[in-house]
C-alpha cells in the first residue's frame, strides 16, 4: 500500500509541474517567478499537516504513553522542519523579486521561522536526550506547546499587516484564471500526498527503530554477540 | 578634430584629461530594477524542492531497508539462541 502511495503521489506531482509550467498564466505584474506560488503555500500548509501530527502524537502519547505516538509525533516534526525548510528556500527567493530583498523581518515571515526552530528544537532534543519516558514526555510537551504558533502564522497577516501577501483568504482568493485555481488545487493535492508519504515513511522508521532497540536488549541479556 | 604634423587624426584628441572632463551622473530609469532573473529563481525554488524530497525518501528508504536486515538477522539469531538455551534449562531442571 505504501509503494502504491508513492506512485499516486509520483503521478500527482508529475502533473502538478506539467500544470504549474504549461497551464497556469503568467501572472501580469510579478512575471513567471509568481509560479512559486503553486507550490510555496502547498508547502506552507504541508507543515501545518506534520505539525499537527506532531501535536496529535505528543498528545496521545501524554496521554497514554505508547510507542506508537511517541513515533507519529517525532515523524511529525520531521515532515514540518522540512516542509518549513523549503517554505523559507522558496519564499526569500519569491522575495527577492517581489520585494528586492530576500529577506524582512515581517509577522509572517518571522512567526514562520520561530516555528521552524521549535520543531528543530523538538529534533534536537530527541536526538541528543537519550529515549527514556522521561525524555519523550519533556519532548510531547514541547509538541504540544510547539502547535499553539500555528495558528498565530495564520492570522498573522490578517491581524498585524507587513508585507506578505494574504492572497487566500476567507473572502475569496486573488487568483482569477481558472486554471490559476486548479494548479494550486494540484498543489495542495501533491503535496497533501508527499506529506503523508513522508510521514507514513518516517512513521515506519521510528517503529522499526523502536524494535530495534528491543531486540538488541534481548540479543545482550542472552549474550549473543553482534553477529 | 585635432591633426598633428602629418596631418593624421591625433587618437587621444577627444580623450577627457581631467576628473571634471569625466564627471558621470547616474540617473534612475522606470522599470530598470530587475536585478533578479524570474527564471532563475523560479528554477532554483524548484531545484531545492525536489532535491531535498527525493533526498530525504530515498535516505529513507535505504535507512529502512538496514533497519529491517538488522531487524530480521537478530529475530533469527535470537531464536536460535532460545532454541539452544532452553534444552539446556530444561536438562539442568531434571
């Protein structure tokens, strides 16, 4: 199931840059550099999605404490460090012919890498505090503490102005080709399945770890040697 | 135009000799600030998206394509070693 995943999520984004480079106008005033757009706010909302993983999982492991959460919440903040990464490759480059420079120190822009830092933070900590209960309940509440900047990135534009764009807002967007609206769709679909990919992925991994790790603590009090 | 003795166009005639001579002002110019090629930064948006995705599954799937080796070689060596112990147990039982 997971490898036919990967093949819907393949032929998505094959479409999505056949969309984005052959459908789409070009935009009058910004030029090509505009087609950034299709995939820097999939991108943005990719994070949301590993972030809110990774406060579903740090919740439900707080709250009952097993493997299985402690897993899709580490996945989680994986999946949003890289998609916040990328969110902040390809916004300055947007930028930097939109505005004339790469970088300001805009609401937007400046809740978006604080939330960036906190689940780097989170990685951090799991990868240098060892994997005691301890450690994971201290790295949960750090998941759950991490989710409350969300929705500040959100209404960050609506509420504090700056310089970054609101181009999708509950009033309607300002995209007014159609074929504008259904790239970004695609967008939003490619990436939505890139997430869960990268998710399920990572998911898999810390499991598999987890047993691991099991198996190397039988494998000792046995006494069987690395072979 | 300056000639010298032979009556030759003289090359450094109209050359400015000094800084006044060569005083340059800059005058800006409506739409003359596209200091960034869209193209360009269009394409390495997309170039840093698709290598850090593919790089990531494909660091992935390798990493756990060696967990689960390992994960398979110590289910067998720990059967094995069951199998071995718990003769041994049981004989030293009776």
């Amino acid at each position: 199931m997971f490898y036919g995943l990967l093949a819907v999520t393949a032929v998505c984004t094959l479409w999505t840059i056949h969309a984005i480079f052959l459908e789409a106008p070009t935009e009058a005033t910004m030029g090509i550099v505009q087609k950034i757009f299709y995939f820097h706010v999939p991108i943005a909302y990719s994070m949301y999605l590993g972030a809110t993983a990774c406060f579903v999982g740090s919740a439900g492991y707080l709250y009952n404490g097993k493997q299985g959460w402690d897993s899709l919440a580490r996945a989680g903040a994986e999946v949003a460090v890289v998609m916040g990464l990328l969110v902040m490759i390809t916004g300055p480059l947007w930028a930097a012919k939109a505005w004339g420079v790469y970088w300001t120190w805009d609401p937007r822009l400046t809740t978006q890498m604080l939330s960036v830092l906190l689940y780097v933070a989170y990685l951090v900590l799991r990868l240098f505090t060892g994997d005691g209960d301890a450690e994971r309940r201290f790295a949960a509440a750090l998941g759950v503490l991490g989710a409350a900047n969300l929705p500040i990135i959100h209404f960050s534009v609506q509420k504090w102005g700056g310089t970054h764009p609101a181009v999708i807002t509950g009033k309607g967007g300002g995209l007014t080709d159609p074929a504008m609206v259904s790239t970004l769709m695609f967008g939003f679909l490619s990436f939505t399945l890139f997430s869960i990919v990268l998710l399920w992925s990572r998911f898999r991994i810390d499991l598999s770890s987890s047993r691991l790790a099991d198996l190397e603590q039988q494998a000792l009090e046995l006494g069987i040697g690395e072979d | 135009m300056k000639t010298n003795s032979l009556g030759l166009a003289s090359f450094h005639a109209d050359v400015p000799r000094t800084a006044e001579d060569r005083a340059t002002t800059f005058r800006p110019v409506t739409g003359g600030d596209q200091m960034q090629s869209g193209e360009r930064l269009l394409v390495e948006a997309y170039a840093a998206i698709w290598i850090v995705l593919f790089a990531l599954i494909l660091l992935g799937w390798r990493r756990q394509k060696r967990i689960d080796a390992r994960v398979a070689g110590l289910e067998v060596a720990l059967a094995k070693a069951r199998a071995e112990v718990l003769p041994t147990k049981k004989a030293e039982a009776s």
